[in-house]
C-alpha cells in the first residue's frame, strides 16, 4: 500500500514540478507577482521585485547541485546508471536549447549562446559517456 501512494505521491509532484516550471518559463512575473500575493495573505508583506534575482538565484544553484549529484552518482557503476546519466543529458540539453531560444526569441546576448554551446556539449559528452559505458558493459 505504502508504494502505491508513493507513487502517485511522485507522480503527483512531477505534475506539479512541470506546472511552476511553464509558468516560470512563460509569465515569470505573473508567477512572482502571485506568490507576492500569496505572501500577503499570510501577513509577509515585503514583495520579490519583478526580476526576481533572488528566487531565479536559488534555484539555479539548486539546479546546479542536481546536475552535479548525477554527474557523480552517475560515475559510479550501478543498475541506475544509465537512468541517472539520460536524465543529466536532458537536463543539459533543455538548458541549450532553452539559451538558444532566449538568444534568438529574446534578445542575442552573448550569455545565452555560451550557456547554449556550453550545456550543448556537457549532453553531448554525457551521451557519448553513456554510450561507452553501455559497450563496457556487453563487453564484460
């Protein structure tokens, strides 16, 4: 019983997970001007700016953590190996890809195309790696 509600539990998240993160990508300050009101109703009356530094801040090092926690766990022979190491390679790519649209869509900045060819070819190399480690594996 406990792994069924586990489960949905999961699911439930990764629901909620993929909801703020297309709010977040497609009406940043309409989110941050609603948790500004949410904020409000428990008495919290100082407001995140429009820009969100702080809050945009946290969360790419929380980010950044993630990837790094799969790059090591990934490293390390295991059933879950694959898993951890596609999910790095998504996550790095969706961070490319995400630069290149904000280069072309947004506005060009230079930071934009670096992360895109940076975060690129991190998923690229990842793929190669797993792709490697997948022939180690037969092989042995």
């Amino acid at each position: 019983m406990e792994a069924r509600i586990a489960t949905w539990v999961l699911r439930l998240l990764g629901v909620g997970f993929a909801v703020f993160g297309v709010l977040f990508a497609v009406a940043p300050d309409a989110t941050l001007a609603t948790f500004n009101r949410w904020g409000a109703w428990f008495g919290i009356e100082s407001e995140l700016p429009p820009s969100g530094v702080g809050l945009w801040r946290v969360l790419a090092v929380a980010y950044m953590v993630v990837v790094t926690v799969l790059a090591f766990w990934g490293s390390a022979p295991s059933p879950a190996q694959s898993a951890l190491l596609t999910v790095l390679v998504v996550a790095k790519a969706t961070s490319a890809l995400l630069a290149l649209g904000f280069y072309l869509w947004d506005r060009p900045l230079f930071i934009y195309l670096l992360n895109c060819v940076v975060d690129g070819s991190i998923a690229a190399i990842v793929g190669v790696c797993i792709r490697w480690l997948r022939r180690g594996a037969i092989r042995e």
